[in-house]
C-alpha cells in the first residue's frame, strides 16, 4: 500500500481546525488534527511545504519510521509547530492502519485496559456562587469530575471564565487582548470557591482547577497547600513550565497533586518532572506532543514512576485528536482522567464521530480506525478566520502570561 496524496483542510465551524487527511492506492484514507491555537496556518504551511511531498509513495504501515524521517530528518527539531505537524500524520497514519486492519484503534494498541474514559468538565461563573452553580449543572448531567474557575474580584476578566457558561472559547479577536492580571487577589479568592464547593457538594465529586501557568513556585506552593483541606483531583499549570526546578519548591510545600504538560511538545519537557516525581499527571496530548507513537512513549516512562495521564482536550483541540484520545485512554493503563470541554454543533456536524458521552464516561466506539470522519463539503462552508488568545498585564502593566 502507499500514500498517494495528503492535504491540508482548514475550517472555521465556530473556531478554527486544521486537518491533515492522507489517502492512499486502495481508497482508504486517515485523518490527524494539526490544530495549533491561534497559529493554525503556520502549521498548515508546515505540512503543505515541508511534509506532505516527503509522504506521497511511503508505504502508511510504516508509521514509526516515517515519524523518525519527520522529527530526526528535520534539523531544527522539536517546537509546537513542527510537532503539531508531525502528530497530525502519526495520528492520520494510526488511523489508517487500524482500517486497514479493521479494527478499532484501541485494539492496536494492546486493547482495553477500561470500559470508559472517565472526563472532566469545565464549570465557571463570574462569582463564586454562579460557579458553584454550575458545577451542580454538571454533575446533573452525570460528570464524575469537574473543573472550576471563577471570576475574581477587582478584575475584569480571567482565565476559564466565558460569556457563556457551557462554551468557553479564549481565542475571541482577530488581535490579541489585553487582560490585567493580579496574583494577590487571586490567591486570596480561590479558596473561597473550594470552600463553598465542598460545602454544597461534599466530596465524592472530583474538582479540578487550573491555575494556567501564572504564578511563581511560591505562590503556587501557598495555594497548593491553602487548597489541601478541598482535596482536588489536580491543580494544574500552577508555574510556567519552563522552569522546571520551580517544581521541587512546591513539592516540598505541599500534597495537593500536580497537573502539568499541555503545551509540552516531547518527552524532553516531562522528562525530569517524571523522573524526580514533581507532577502527579502529564497533561500532553496526540495532537501537540507527537501523536500516538511519541505519546505512548510519554505514557511508558510516567507509569514507571506513579505518573498518570491527563490529556488535554480544550475545544481548540478537534474532534479528531478527541477520537484519537479516546481510543489511546481507553489502552493506557496508567490513564487518569480526559478532559472534555463540548464542541459546537457545528464543529459536531463538520466532524461526525463514533465516540459517546454517558454518565461522565466517554466511549471511543467500535468503528475502525479513531472512528471521527470530516464532512468535507460542510467544512468548506466555514472559511478560517484569523483569532489569537489574549495576552495578560500586570496592574501596573507589566507583561506577564497568559
Ligand atoms: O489554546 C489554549 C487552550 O487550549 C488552553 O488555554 C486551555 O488551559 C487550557 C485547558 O486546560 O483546557
Ligand atoms: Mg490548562
């Protein structure tokens, strides 16, 4: 069998998705996610030029050496945008090989290690009581563990927090925007809101919070430890992640467990923190960290050391790594928990899937391959429309992260 052609396939279903579909001489076709947020058409160049003319005539059962070809044969390696790309054929390779095998993708792997993948929701309000409001509307619809984030006080906007309450969508204007940003009112808040959730909810259900990478290693030490009482599923992002020393000064401070590695693109970046035990889940995914060839390296190395995973699975991720995911958490048997922020129905109607939602767990479906297909004719209709995430200011208007 060979590759015949691959191309790119770009559509805005509410927000932009760039796909890579590869075809081969018998008619069977794979499809990866190359989605990189807010720098989508520099990875759609990436593959266009650079890697779709070294795919044509490759036999597609070859996906280990072909994802060596891409990262070692490229001199300038590694970053999210070659990796991006290089997931979006792995992924799109996986994909055909288990239709060629006709076999759901989880088969390949090893099979099932569970009967669902059990998910995370997304639950946030502009105060503390809205918010606890909507964690209640999630575990109404059946979720077993919820995230929440809550607008602080004094500032006009945060991380997590939308205009609408079940589609939260940061990558809102064609520049990026300028938020303000204070730590001190931070800090002082979201206790607060763990308090009160715990209060309403007990503590059967998971909560998660995510600190998205805005605070330093003693800052994210105090809130670990003023959160310990609330017994979270995770605090993640608590530091930027590049430096990666900033870990062992929270571990040292506190018990509450550590989430990790979104942005992360190989195991070069999660390495130590899962050899020194710094992070309790690593957050990587299909589609940013070198899809399921070099994920399930990631995975391997972290169950050695008690680490589960945690993959990302924000609504700027498609359906396509979605389905991919699925079907990897459904094999890996150091898995710990999916995160599934909802997708439009638009987005839904561009990507028909075989995965399902019940009762906090989702289910990959029996259909070979990932099981997620694109509607061609309907994604042309949604033209790409250029949009950034916003950046983030101090009060005195330092730039700081977002
Ligand atoms: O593109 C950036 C988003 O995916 C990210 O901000 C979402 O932090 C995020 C999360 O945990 O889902
Ligand atoms: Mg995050």
């Amino acid at each position: 069998m060979k590759i015949t052609s691959a191309k790119v396939i770009v559509t805005c279903p509410g927000r932009n998705f760039v796909t890579l579909k590869v075809a081969t001489d018998e008619g069977l076709h794979g499809l990866g996610d190359a989605t990189l947020n807010g720098r989508e058409l520099a990875v759609a160049s990436y593959l266009q030029d650079h890697v779709i003319p070294c795919l044509i005539g490759r036999d597609p059962c070859q996906s280990e050496d072909i994802w060596q070809f891409l990262y070692r044969g490229c001199y300038w390696r590694r970053g999210p945008v070659t990796m991006t790309a290089i997931s979006a054929v792995d992924t799109a390779l996986w994909d055909l090989k288990a239709k060629i095998a006709n076999m759901p993708l989880y088969q390949l792997l090893g099979g099932r290690s569970r009967d669902g993948v059990m998910v995370y929701g997304h639950a946030n309000g502009e105060d503390i009581a809205q918010t606890v409001d909507e964690v209640g509307r999630y575990l109404d619809m059946g979720y077993k563990a919820v995230r929440a984030q809550s607008g602080i006080p004094g500032l006009a906007s945060t991380y997590g927090v939308g205009k609408d309450r079940l589609f939260y969508e940061p990558a809102d204007a064609g520049l990026p925007a300028e938020n303000v940003w204070s730590t001190e009112k931070y800090l002082d808040h979201i206790p607060l809101l763990f308090d009160k959730l715990r209060e309403r909810y007990g503590y059967e259900p998971h909560l998660l919070h995510d600190a998205h990478h805005r605070l330093t290693p003693v800052e994210a030490a105090r809130l670990g430890k003023s959160l310990e009482d609330y017994r979270l599923f995770w605090l993640e992002d608590p530091v930027a992640a590049e430096n990666q020393e900033g870990f062992r000064l929270i571990r040292q401070h506190t018990v509450t467990p550590l989430a990790v590695g979104e942005v992360f693109n190989t195991i070069w970046d999660c390495k130590d923190l899962i050899q020194e035990q710094l992070i309790d889940y690593i957050r990587a995914t299909v589609l940013h960290a070198g899809g399921i060839t070099h994920l399930r390296r990631i995975a391997d190395l972290a169950a050695l050391y008690h680490v589960r995973t945690g993959c990302h699975g924000a609504t700027d991720l498609s359906p396509v790594c979605m389905g991919a995911a699925l079907h990897f958490d459904t094999w890996a048997p150091n898995f710990g928990i999916q995160e599934y922020m909802r997708h439009s129905r638009e987005t839904d109607e561009v990507f028909p899937h075989a995965y399902r939602f019940r009762d906090g767990f989702l289910y990959p479906g029996e259909a070979p391959g990932h099981g997620v297909d694109i509607d061609e004719k309907l994604a042309a209709k949604f033209p790409y429309q250029r949009a950034c995430l916003p950046v983030n200011r101090l009060e005195d208007g330092t730039m700081w992260n977002w």
